[in-house]
C-alpha cells in the first residue's frame, strides 16, 4: 500500500526528471520554479493533489486500485466536492496512469516558489472545499468518460465558471463608482 508521502516523493522525482530532461530549454518553462506535489491525500478511490512544476499546474488525480486501460489524452468529467471538472488521462511508465486538470499554464505570473505553492495549496482547498452534493454519495470521485454502461452525470443548470483570476482574488476591483 502506497502513502501519501512516499507517493508525492515519486510523483516530483519523476516530473523533476521531466523537466530536466524532456522540458529542457522549452520557452514555457519558468527558471524561477521547480516540482513540488502538494496536499496530495485520498479522496475515494484516487489520492488528489495539485503538481507545481515549472510549465503548469495540474489537478492529480491518482487511482487507488488500477482502474483498467486507457487512452492517453482520453477526457472525463471529475466529480470532485466543489463541482466537475474536465480531466485528462495521462501516463507515466513511474507512476502509471492519473488524470489530470490544468489549472495553470504556462507558469509566468508566478516569481518565485512560494507563491505558486502558496496558490496550489489555495486552489486544492477551494477545489476540495465544498460539502458533497449528495447525502448518501460515499466520497468517491466519480469518474465517467462516456462509457454506455454506465449512466452519464447528470447536467447541471449552466453556469459561467469562475476566472482563474477571480477564483483566487487576484485582479478584482471594488465597487464601481458612479459619476467618477
């Protein structure tokens, strides 16, 4: 059985090797930062966390159990406790197969470390935050990635979604003054 520290030290030693290695000298990257994995925990059948490396940040979500074979770059919607998101499938031959959420890309409008894992850390609270939509839901991430056996979520009344820049209060104004 995998934990959470040990599983977060093998998901930055492989995106480290990444970015020294495929990423190397790519003009997205962001010398200012490096990998970090933070607050990777589990949430039903996968450990959740948000990978800060030096090109994007990305919403993990990591199987529990081996969840069968998947297309790289297949798309399904991920029931999380602040709402559904659109993942990406991935893999890596370490770390074996995970969806992934963009929530940064590239990482320019981060200096330093600090706060670009200072905004993660924000991003997996507020992601992470809500009650459950259901009171008889068992905490699973429910994943569907159109598979005709098993019954599509249901949709909900469309929303616009929150800016990345006002989800974390960044660029907001006060009230608009009249006359000025």
């Amino acid at each position: 059985m995998t934990d959470a520290p040990a599983l977060s030290t093998r998901i930055e030693t492989v995106f480290a090797r990444i970015a020294a290695t495929r990423m190397a000298g790519v003009p997205v990257m962001n010398p200012a930062l490096s990998v970090a994995m933070r607050g990777l925990h589990r949430h039903g059948g996968h450990w959740v966390g948000v990978l800060v490396t030096p090109w994007f940040m990305n919403l993990l979500l990591l199987p529990v159990a081996e969840e069968g074979p998947r297309q790289v770059g297949a798309k399904a919607a991920l029931a999380l406790p602040s709402g559904r998101y659109e993942g990406i499938w991935g893999h890596e031959d370490e770390l074996g197969g995970y969806w992934s959420c963009s929530l940064f890309s590239p990482m320019f409008d981060f200096a330093d470390q600090e706060t670009a894992v200072a905004t993660a850390d924000a991003a997996l609270a507020e992601i992470m935050a809500a009650p459950e939509p259901d009171a008889d839901d068992d905490g699973m991430a429910t994943i569907w990635a159109g598979n005709p056996a098993v019954p599509a979520p249901a949709k909900p009344e469309p929303t616009a979604p929150p800016s990345r820049r006002a989800l974390f209060g960044l660029g907001q104004t006060g009230p608009s003054q009249a006359g000025s």
